[in-house]
C-alpha cells in the first residue's frame, strides 16, 4: 500500500469511527415522526366527512358507516424527547428507520458528489448513474399521470378513466384530442424497425409552433416592450422640481443601449466616432457580464451552503438553526 | 510567492472555499446571529405589491424549481408563503417544473399547517399541481384554467373545489408570484401572461441569481418586483418577518430566517473570490512584464 492510500484508508477510518459514534451517543442523523389518527364517517351517499372537523356537527354521526387510519408526520426529536421523558405508554412518537436511512443516503450521496473535486472516482459514478436514472424514471412516471392521463386519456374518454384512475373526473368526450393521440403514436414510430420518417412529421408540427409561440413572445415582450420601455426622459421632474439622481440613471440607460447596439451594427467599420461609441458599448457589455458572473457566484455559493447546512444540521447535528433539537444534546 | 501561487493545485482552492462557506454555517448555527440586511427598492416593490393585497384577493404562486435550486429560492418560497397567508390572501399553487409539486407541499407544510392551522384546502389554499409544456401551459392558461387542469394535485375534480369557483384563467387573478430557477419561469411568464395582458395580469418574481441579469430589463413595466438570488430572499425575509414578529416583539423561528442566515457565508465566500481574482490578475501581469507567452 502506497503512501496517499495508507493516509486514506486511515482518514476514511477515523471519519466512519467518528460517526458510529456521533450516531449512537447523541442519535445524530436520526429521525422520528408522529403517529395521526383519522376518522371518517359516511354521512350521505358518497360524501365522507371527518368526525374532527366543523363540518361534521352538522350530521347526526349515529351508526353511521366509519373508516379508520393512521397516517405518520415528521416529528422533531424534541418532541420524541419530551414524550419519552413523560414516560407515556401511548406515545404517539417513534424513531422512523425508513426516514433515518433517507438522512444517511443523502449524506452519502452528497458527499460522493463533493467527492469528484478531489478527483474522478467510483463513488461519484455511481451517485451520478443514480441521479440520472431515478431523473429519468421521475420524469417518466410524472409525465404519464399528470399529463398523458388527465389531459389526454382524460379528455377522450372521461367515464373510463373515471372509472379506473381518477375518481370524481366528469365531462363529455371530446374528439378533437385524436389528433394529439395520432401525433404522438407517429412520433414514437421512430422506435419501430421501418418507416422511421413518419414520426417527422409531428417533428415538424412541434417545430413550426414552437417557433411560431416563441418569436411571438420575443417580439412581444422583448423586442417591442423593451424599445417602448427604453423611451423615457433624459431631464426628470417632479411637482416641478428636477430630479438629478433620475435623470442620472435615465441617461446611463441611453447611453448604455444606444452604445451596445452601435457595438452591433456591422455595416459600418469600426472606425473613428462609430469605434468609440462601440468601444463604450464593449464596456457596458462587460459590466453587464461582470454582474451576470457576481450574481452567478452568490447562487453557487447558496447551493454549497444549503448542502452543507443538510450535513451539519440534519445528518451530523453539528448546528440546530431551526431549534429542532434540545439543546445540548 | 509568485511561483507558488501560478503553481497552486486546484484543489487548494475548493478546500478553501469550502472551509470559508463551512465555517460561517457553524459559526451562526451555533451563535444564532447573523448579519444584518438592508432591503432595496426592488424588495420593496415585491413586498409591496403583497401588502397592497386585501383579505380575500386570489393570488397564483408558479413554484418553478426544484430541490437543486431549493438552497436559494426555498426562503423565498417559506417568506411568500407566509406574507400571503399572513395576509389572508386566497392561494393558487402551481408548477411548471415536475418537481415543483414537492416544493409547493414543502411551504404548505413548514408554513401553512404549522402556523395557520385554520386555513382550510380548497377554501383558502389550493395545490393545482404539475403540468409539463412550459410555455404552453402559460399560453393556455391565461385565458382557460380549466383546458389544462381538469384535476388539482390530489385528483379533486378542478370544479368541486370551492375557490376554483372564482377562477377561470390566470387573468382573474390579482398577483402572480413567480419563483424560477430557469425555463420555464419568470421570463416566459412576462412573455406569455403580463405582455398580453398587462392591465390584467401584474407577476412579481423570485429567481435565481444565473437568471436575475436577463430579468432586469423587464423592471418596472412588466415586472414590478423581483427578488434576485438569495441577497432577494434575504432582503424580503427581513421586511416580511420584521412586520409579523420583530415589530410585534416575537422571536423569529429559525425556519423564517434561512436567507438571512445564508448570506454569512456569501460575505466569506464572496471575500475570498475577490482575493483569488486579485492573485489570478497578480499572476497574470507579473507574467506579462515577464513577457511569458
């Protein structure tokens, strides 16, 4: 064993010994809920009401039809706490396995990811794989039950998937979304062995709208609005009165998009009052960069310190900002 | 000092990024304090346009991110959340994001249920959940709520749910709040639903730094208010919760302070960038009086 991997192999170590015994002195990276009971009458065909609520003390609850369930909700371990300090046989708190192995694969995979600026590794392959499959099968299952399903199936045939999928769904059958249904059976042809081209054809109908909705908006919103929104005066008054630090910000902004669009024009060389003023405008252009990056920055940084509040907070309880915990234990 | 710094490993730079994010989370997990926040115009305009709202008044809240961009536009979603619940604002939650869904349950559960528990779904708040097509889906909205979402997120039949009674496109609403991590998001929002409509439809944003520089030119006329990255969050969190607990002389939970508490961090983080700009611009010069090509 070499050197780097002796160093390693010990650092690795004294992290997993270091945590076993974070985990079972102080319980850190552990995770508790609360047992909810739920009650429900029938108090008219088809219309369950919760015998908690208000709306129950209207119906006579006599003999009438019951279902009963618990459900769980996260609970804080100070809540566990204090209901194992109060020594109640009907605690309705309990340690969750299952959302304490989710605090730890997080972790885990948290740091397998962090761990690819060290070096490329099977770790971070792994949690890479992970997240692209689960991503995947996540947009997959999404797109069928949000969408294929309600705004499709749902339109064609509102009984039957009433009847099968989602309950309460009513309407009558509209026809017109044959037509989505035969575009998107023609594009999924180009999975079959032959014919490979007829899934061009709602290619080219998803193009040519796409193009058609978005240089519409553009237009719109960012071509038209933004000309109008840049008509605005150089002197600035008000109640009579100038207003200097307005009228200030006014021509910067003037200046500024009359420069950077010179910057542009290409017709005419870049020489003399039209270089100059073009030379402005590279000098907007890189503030406006110079901005995009700062801003960019400040994001990157949120997310590290996000992920590294989840390590110290819930997994290594390191920090408790949100008083989830006594303090002190 | 020259030779060490040209030849520095990469990884020098991580581990002191890492140590200057690490080091100011404990520092304020442990003490509790933080750095104190002035909000801008920008904040003011958001914060605002909430405030402005009467009880009642039907709000839409576009949750348009996912847990990759929760470290910045989570605050701004609890601060929301809060601000219009607060003001007992009628909320519309939706998504163009497939996992927005979990986002909007997140803010009903860390806001709604534990400190307005009176708030009744389908009354006062309601989940209409995902639909994918991005700007489709804002394209089709804003004139027919109903054409897309037939159901909300628990499959309740759109029409059964009461408040959905008073709605039937986007343009019924009284605010749209965006919060956007990328497309679709607040720019197709301003493209499809404020500049065809803008006398009935008003958007204020939250939105992630990377996007906040392509949003601006849309300031003040198509968007009026917008909170960028999480100084935004951090700001608009001061003025929301300085209204509902520090000026009453309440204790803020820590829940409601996560932007606030975030920028400690930025301070460090950003210091340290400004430092290793300058030590690549020392080096770079040093190189060019050097003639080195």
């Amino acid at each position: 064993m070499d050197r780097q991997k002796l160093i390693w192999t010990v650092v690795f170590a004294v992290g997993a010994l270091g945590l076993i015994i974070n985990a079972l002195t102080r319980d850190a990276g552990s995770a508790y809920v609360k047992s909810v009971d739920h009650e429900f009458a029938l108090v008219e065909k088809g219309k369950w009401v919760d015998v908690e609520s208000d709306d129950a003390l209207d119906f006579d609850l006599e003999g009438k039809e019951r279902i009963r369930w618990s459900s769980e909700e996260q609970a804080t371990y100070r809540d566990y706490q204090q209901s194992k300090q109060a020594k109640s046989d009907e605690s309705k708190y309990s340690f969750s396995l299952s959302m304490t192995f989710g605090i730890w694969v997080a972790a885990m995979f948290t740091l397998f990811i962090m761990s690819f600026l060290f070096k490329d590794n099977p770790f971070y392959k792994f949690a890479e794989s992970v997240v692209v499959g689960v991503s995947a099968a996540y947009w997959m299952v999404v797109g069928f039950w949000d969408v294929i399903i309600p705004n499709l199936f749902g339109k064609l045939s509102p009984s039957f998937i009433s009847n099968w999928a989602m309950p309460g769904l009513s309407g009558e059958a509209d026809f017109w979304y044959l037509v989505p249904l035969v575009l998107g059976i023609m594009l999924l042809w180009r999975l079959a062995p032959s014919g490979t081209w007829i899934s061009r054809w709602p290619l080219a109908f998803i193009i040519g709208t796409t193009a058609g909705i978005r240089l519409m908006g553009f237009i719109h919103a960012d071509f038209l609005s933004q000309i109008r929104n840049s008509i605005i005066p150089l002197a600035v008054f008000e109640n009579g009165s100038f207003l200097f630090w307005d009228s200030f910000l006014n021509l910067v902004l003037i200046i500024g998009v009359l420069t950077a669009i010179v910057y542009f024009f290409f017709s005419i060389e870049h020489k003399g009052v039209v270089g100059k003023t073009a030379r402005v405008g590279i000098w907007f252009l890189m503030v406006t960069f110079g901005a995009a990056f700062g801003y960019t920055v400040m994001g990157r940084i949120a997310l590290l310190a996000i992920r590294l509040e989840f390590l110290f907070d819930d997994w290594l309880w390191i920090i408790d900002p949100a008083m989830n915990r006594i303090a002190g234990i | 000092m020259y030779d060490k710094l040209k030849n520095l490993d990469r990884r020098w730079i991580f581990l002191l990024m890492f140590l200057s994010v690490a080091i100011p989370i404990i520092i304020i997990g442990i003490t509790g304090q933080s750095f104190p926040e002035k909000p801008t115009d920008l904040a003011y305009s958001t914060f605002n346009a909430i405030e402005d709202l009467k009880p009642g008044d039907k709000v839409l809240l576009s949750f348009d991110f996912d847990p990759a961009s929760e470290g910045e536009l989570g605050p701004m979603a609890t601060a929301f959340t809060y601000h219009c619940a607060a003001n007992e604002l009628n909320m519309y939650f939706m998504a163009l994001w497939p996992v927005g869904p979990q986002m909007i349950d997140n803010a009903i559960e860390n806001v709604i249920k534990k400190d307005f528990p009176d708030l009744v779904y389908g009354e006062d708040y309601v989940n209409l959940g995902f639909k994918s097509g991005g700007e489709g889906v804002i394209k089709v909205i804003v004139t027919d709520f109903l054409e897309l979402f037939s159901t909300d997120a628990k499959g309740t039949p759109f029409n059964d749910i009461p408040m959905n009674k008073e709605i039937s496109s986007v343009q019924d609403m009284d605010l749209v709040i965006n919060i956007s991590a990328g497309s679709a998001g607040t720019k197709e929002w301003v493209q499809y639903a404020v500049t065809p409509y803008p006398d009935e439809i008003t958007l204020v944003a939250g939105c992630t730094g990377v996007q906040a520089p392509l949003l601006y030119p849309y300031i003040p006329e198509q968007l009026p208010g917008l909170l960028g990255a999480i100084k935004g969050a951090a700001e608009y969190e001061k003025l929301v919760f300085d209204k509902y607990y520090r000026d009453e002389g309440k204790v803020v939970p820590g829940r409601y302070q996560e932007g606030v508490r975030r920028m400690g961090p930025q301070l460090v983080a950003h210091l340290l960038m400004i430092l290793l700009i300058i030590a690549g611009n020392f080096i770079y010069f040093v190189e060019k009086k050097r003639g080195v090509q």
